[in-house]
C-alpha cells in the first residue's frame, strides 16, 4: 500500500496533460506513464482543490498585493531595481533576474527552496496542446506566490486542430485561475498538435485578438526558438510587438549569441536550461 501512495504521489508530480504527440520539445516534458497510471493520475489531480476554494484571508490579502504590484509596473516582470524595493536584495544575483517555468505541480516549500537558491520569477503551465486546463497551473501559480516568488506568469500551449477555439481556449486558461493572480500570458509556439503555417497562423491571431480582450495587449508574450517558429509559423513575422521568451540551451544567463527571426530584434527573457533538477521538482530556468 505504501509503495503505490509512494508512486502515486510520483506521478502526480510528473503527470498532467499527457499527449500522444511526439515532437521535439523545448519545454521539458516527462515520458507517457501507463494508461491506469494516468487515469489514476488525472482522478487525483481534478480532486486538488482550486486555491479559491482553500484560500484564507491572509492569502487572498497576498494576492491582492502581487495584483497591485504588477498592474502598478504594467505586469512586466520586474527589474532589478524593482526587485531590490520589493525586498529581493539576497536572493536575486547582480547580473540579472532568474526564474523557473514547469509543467507539473510543484509545492510551495520547493518554491521556498528554489528562491533560497536565487530564483524569484515562476511561468506555470495552464493550458496543455491536449486541448485542456492543466488541472496543476492554478495551484502552482498559488504555491509559487505562498513561497514568495516576486512574478509569476502562465502559458498557453496551443491545440490548433482540436476542436475548440483559439478564443475558448484563452477563455478556458484564464478562467482556469480564478482569483489566482498572474501577470504574462505567454503563448508556447513549438511543434506539436501544429497543423501548418497558415492554420497555425490564423490560430494565434485569433488567441491574441481574444487575450486582449480578456486581458490587454500588455499582458502577452511569446515563447518561441527561431526553428520552432519556423516549423509552426513559417515565414510569418508579425506578432513581434509582443515581448518573446526564447530557449537557448547554452547555460549561459545572458543574451549573447541571440539572433533576431520573425521581427523580433530583442528578446525579453532566455531560457538557458532545460529539464534541470532543482529542490525535488523538474524545471526549466530562466534569465532576464
């Protein structure tokens, strides 16, 4: 009995939203469990309560202050020298701003311990290309800000044919949150569910014409490698108003070796490591 809580707890942390789809990935994915382990997963996951339904004063009182601060700075992500007047001066090294972004749960005190190890900002999946909330966004989002995380941002990643609206889909990734604050809506453009360049295209236009909407425009990104935007978007160059998030697996937190695609002339954040171990969770890391 002990050993199947012990794989079940496992799996929770690893699981939600598996798809079929075999691709080449930036955003760290985990291998296909089988089929009684994911049922078994996703009974568990939709039984975690939204962090509305468990939220006490003092944590609805954090949110509303996290809210404030980022509308008061537009929703960007803070500088340095915003971190340092919101008490970051230790954890955050002199040479930038580092972060983490997941696609499973992660509890509070693995949060606590990744701050203690210099990384304020979190990106938590809500929106899987298996054309579904990410039953694990919202409670992260709410773990990254009980640990205290200084930003913390979401992202979509896309189900272009799967039957449900690009504008439903952002529909379906916003509401997901709740009352849970969060400030960049990040779009994942990256092979997979994709359906070509032209149906891709009008995919997201649609998704960014109905997150301004919801949200306003200064509260979209874009997450893109120049081959993954080349492979899912082609030769399309006109979202590049929107700040990008690009992976460059170098391990080095900086900007160097970046070269422009799509319009973009500068990138907002680099995410310079995949899959990384970190206080018993998996995530990428991210610089800016």
């Amino acid at each position: 009995m002990r050993r199947a809580v012990v794989l079940l707890l496992v799996v929770l942390a690893l699981v939600s939203c598996v798809s079929a789809v075999s691709a080449r990935r930036h955003h760290h994915t985990v291998a296909k469990p089988s089929a009684p382990v994911q049922k078994l997963a996703a009974a568990v996951a939709a039984a975690r309560p939204h962090p509305d339904e468990t939220a006490d004063d003092a944590t609805r009182a954090l949110w509303a202050l996290r809210a404030e601060q980022m509308k008061a700075r537009g929703y960007k992500r803070p500088t340095q020298a915003q971190m340092k007047e919101l008490g970051f001066n230790s954890s955050s090294p002199d040479d930038g701003v580092y972060g983490v972004d997941q696609s499973s749960y992660i509890s509070t005190a693995a949060f606590q311990c990744m701050r203690n190890n210099g990384y304020d900002f979190a990106i938590s999946r809500v929106w899987c290309e298996t054309c579904e909330v990410d039953s694990n966004g919202p409670a992260t989002v709410a773990n990254a800000w009980a640990a205290g995380m200084a930003h913390v941002d979401v992202y979509l990643f896309p189900s272009y044919g799967c039957g449900t609206s690009a504008a439903d889909q952002v529909d379906g990734a916003i509401d997901a949150m709740g009352s849970v604050p969060f400030g960049t809506l990040w779009f994942d453009i990256e092979t997979g569910g994709d359906l070509g360049p032209d149906q891709d295209h009008a995919w997201l236009q649609a998704a960014i014409q109905r997150a301004v909407q919801r949200i306003g425009g200064d509260r979209i990104g874009i997450y893109a490698s120049k081959y993954e935007w080349g492979m899912v978007m082609g030769g399309y160059a006109d979202v590049y108003s929107f700040p990008l998030w690009f992976p460059d697996y170098d391990g080095i937190p900086n900007f160097t070796g970046w070269s422009p695609f799509a319009g973009w002339d500068q990138p907002s954040i680099k995410q310079f490591a995949g899959t990384s171990s970190m206080c018993g969770a998996s995530v990428d890391l991210s610089w800016y």
